[in-house]
C-alpha cells in the first residue's frame, strides 16, 4: 500500500505541475473538458495519497477546497479559454436581460454552446461553496449567514472584473452564481452538517 501512495503521490504532482502549467502559460487554451479531466485526476489521486478518513477529514477536504479556489480565480481572472485576455467593460444591471437573451439565441440555434455554458457556467461556477464552505466553517451552516456572506463575494467579484477589464458586470452572473450555491447547499447540507460535526469531534478529541 506504500507502494501505490508513493506511484500516486508522484503522479499527483506531475498532474499538479503540468495543470498550472498550461492553465498559466498563454499560449494554451484549456477547454472546459480538460479542466475537468485535471480536476478529477487531482481528487482521485489525492484521495489516494491522502484517504479521507474521519482522522484526515479536514485536511483533505482543506486541500481541494485550495485546488478549487484556484480553478476559480483562473477562471475568472486569468483563463484565455474564456477570453480573459481581451477587454469587457459592459455593465447590466437589468435582472434576467443576459438570461433572456441566452435563451432565446439557444431556442433560435444560434451559439447554443455559448449560450448554454454562460448559463450553466455561471450555476456551476460558484456550486462548491455550498458544499466547502459550510463542511469546513461552522457558521455557514446557518443559511441566514450563508446567503448574505456569497452575496458579497459574489458581487465583489463581479466588481473586481469590471475593474480589472476581465469580464462584464452582470446582476444576471450573479443571481446565476447565487441559485447554484444555494441548491448545492440546500442538496449537500445533511453530508456538510455531518462532515462538519465530524471535523469537530476530531479537534475536540485530540
């Protein structure tokens, strides 16, 4: 077994370092699948360097939760895959005007692949949180302290990209960015109260 976690270990990060290589480096554009494909070699392979057992819970949980942070600022900051590198300034502050007009540019058949990963991109974007957040941090078990703390992350970020011209403000991101928290929430609550009451008893315990 020490065998395999150390083949795992070394796998893991050359997966690792060739993952923020080409993520990083400009002159590639990592789709959507690929980012994926790393993503789960990432997990698969620490899982197996570092088991989560009730003992390791929180670090390992600690160490996808980084990985995920980061996916996410490259992806909203950095990515070429999503055209970071050119400039946006526009501003909508109708509600579901960019929702609308997604919609109706997938039923009429133009861009649908666009259309439907600006749609389910945003949904998907900030979906972990809902999970994360309330597994490793007490508080965020509470819903009335969940939804108004990834309300001004949220928002922040959408400002923070209409500042650093890498991406439009758009309240339609945000009410997107917000129904795919709060259904991860909602869904994974049960499995991030146990974890986190599981986390608990191990700091109690040693």
């Amino acid at each position: 077994m020490k065998f395999v976690r150390t083949i795992a270990f070394v796998l893991w990060v050359a997966v690792t370092a060739l993952d923020l290589y080409i993520e990083l480096d400009p002159r590639f554009v990592v789709n959507v699948p690929v980012k994926l494909g790393f993503a789960a070699a990432f997990v698969a392979l620490w899982s197996i360097v570092f088991p989560p057992t009730r003992r390791h819970m929180g670090k390992w949980l600690a160490v996808l939760f980084v990985y995920y942070v980061w996916m996410l600022l490259n992806i909203l900051f950095f990515d070429n895959a999503f055209g970071r590198e050119q400039m946006h300034y526009g501003i909508n502050l109708e509600p579901f005007h960019t929702i609308r007009n997604y919609v109706r540019a997938y039923n009429r058949g133009y861009i649908p692949e666009i259309a439907m990963m600006n749609l389910w991109g945003n949904v998907a974007a900030f979906a972990p949180m809902g999970f994360f957040l309330p597994s490793l941090c007490r508080p965020f078990g509470n819903l009335f302290a969940f939804v108004p703390t990834m309300f001004l992350m949220i928002s922040g970020v959408e400002i923070m990209q209409v500042m650093t011209a890498c991406g439009s403000g758009d309240v339609d991101d945000l009410i997107l960015n917000l129904a795919g928290v709060l259904v991860t929430w909602l869904v994974l609550w049960p499995l991030s109260r146990h974890i986190n009451n599981l986390l608990r008893r191990n700091r109690y315990d040693s």
